[in-house]
C-alpha cells in the first residue's frame, strides 16, 4: 500500500509561522509545500475552476512524484446538482488535463441536501474519461444504501471516507482497488485538531481494508492554525511506525513554535 498524505489546500495565511518561514513570499509556498508533501487535493476549484494554463503551471512548480486531487466545481455538484453532467465533466477534465501526470484522483463532493439517486450518480460517473480516479463524498443519509454501492463498485469509484469530530460519518466501504480519506475536524485540543489515537483507529482500519499493492489518499481539511499541517505530519510519522508506506510528510513543523 502506498498511503499518500496531504493537505486539502495549501494557501493559508495562518499557516505562515507554522508550515511557511516568514520569509518565504506567498508566492513561493507552493514549492515550499511540495518540499514537505508529495500530495495535495485542490479544493478551492470547488468554488471556482481554476483555468487549464493555472493547473499547467502549477504542474511546472511542482516535482515529477507530486499528485494533485482536485475537488470538482460546485456547478457541477451543487448547482446542477449532477444533473445534465455531460459539459462540466468535460470541462472540469479539459482543464484539470492542465496537470498532466501530476493529476490524480477527482472528488465529487455531493451537497448536504441532495438525495440519493442511484441514475444521477451513475450517468455522472458514466461521463469521466476511462482511468480517471473518482471518489465521491454524500453528505445525505439517503445514500447508504446496497444500490449506492453497487453503482460506485460497477464504475470504479471510491466512496469517500470523511470524518468529523473523530468519528465517521460515511459507511467504511470498500467500493475500489484505492481509497481516498478526508479529515474535516477533530475533538483534541486545541480545535480542530486530531489526538493521536484518533489517527491510529484511522490508520488501522485503512491497513485493514486495503491490499498491499493500493493507493489510499488521505487529505486533512481542518486548515485554521495550521491544525492539517501538523496532523498530516503526525498520520505520517504513525503510518511509518506502523509499516506502512507513506509518502513524505514533515518529520517536524518547517518552523519551531
């Protein structure tokens, strides 16, 4: 197993003094970050997709084993709500193909209110090139359901481990030969971080649901004060402890506090 872990973001102000020396401009903390991470998901194209040339010159700035995930555009999930998914997939594609080999998985990030429509989600998934790594991440209850799985399973696609609050809030199913994990908030102090045994629970039922030979991705989305940094780190550094194969996470924070 290759468990690749990072950060959903890395454009954070506060994050300065933590991850970032404050004498490295801010137009220098991606190369900053891709000399602690080897992973990162990009989730503010959520909110507005980035264009093809701003996804190729990130692709520029960063080393050859870097992956990028990226977090589709709201059009597509909120707005549309999956529906007519045909010309934002498309584009969502066209211009993530900016990223080249650096692009890795695409995260479908379904709104709290939409309910499971087993025929949405399966024409959506339907419309994504062959080979593209796609998770999705319902936030309504209505989803967990054997239909649900059986249309990621029939397509390829993960369902989206996410956990709030130290604790799942999505069934632990295995839809895929990979896995993709997000960290939204935990319960140590100080808010929003992650206690160690938390972590290790994590690790453990990652070890145990996946193969030897898959990729899991792990992205920590609870960014104030630098919470995902030093979680990351610290998944990191337990995995290692545990055998697992990670890659590189800081051995410490960039700057001491």
């Amino acid at each position: 197993m290759t468990l690749y872990v990072g950060t959903s973001g890395w454009q954070y102000k506060d994050w300065k003094g933590v991850l970032y020396p404050a004498d490295v401009p801010v137009r220098r903390w991606l190369e900053e970050y891709t000399g602690h991470f080897a992973t990162v998901e990009i989730n503010n194209a959520f909110y507005r997709l980035p264009s093809r040339e701003t996804f190729a010159s990130w692709a520029e700035r960063v080393p050859p084993d870097f992956v990028v995930a990226v977090k589709a555009s709201r059009y597509l999930t909120h707005i549309k709500r999956l529906k007519e998914p045909e010309e934002p997939v498309q584009r969502l594609m066209s211009h993530a193909a900016g990223l080249g080999a650096r692009l890795g998985p695409v995260l479908l990030q379904l709104p709290p209110t939409l309910r499971a429509d087993t025929g949405l989600l399966d024409a959506c998934l339907s419309g994504f090139p062959p080979g593209t790594r796609v998770a999705v991440e319902p936030r309504h209850p209505s989803w967990w359901t054997p239909e649900v799985r059986e249309v990621l399973r029939s397509r390829g696609a993960a369902l989206c481990w996410a956990d709030v609050l130290s604790r799942p809030v999505t069934p632990l199913w295995r839809t895929t030969d990979w896995g993709y994990v997000r960290f939204h908030q935990g319960r140590a102090h100080p808010w929003p971080h992650y206690g160690r045994r938390a972590l290790e629970t994590w690790l453990d039922r990652i070890a145990t649901t996946w193969p030897g030979d898959a990729d899991v991705y792990a992205y920590f989305n609870n960014d104030p004060g630098g919470a995902a940094v030093e979680n990351a780190a610290l998944f990191g550094r337990t995995a290692q402890r545990a055998g697992l194969r990670v890659t590189r996470t800081p051995g410490a924070l960039a700057v001491p506090r």
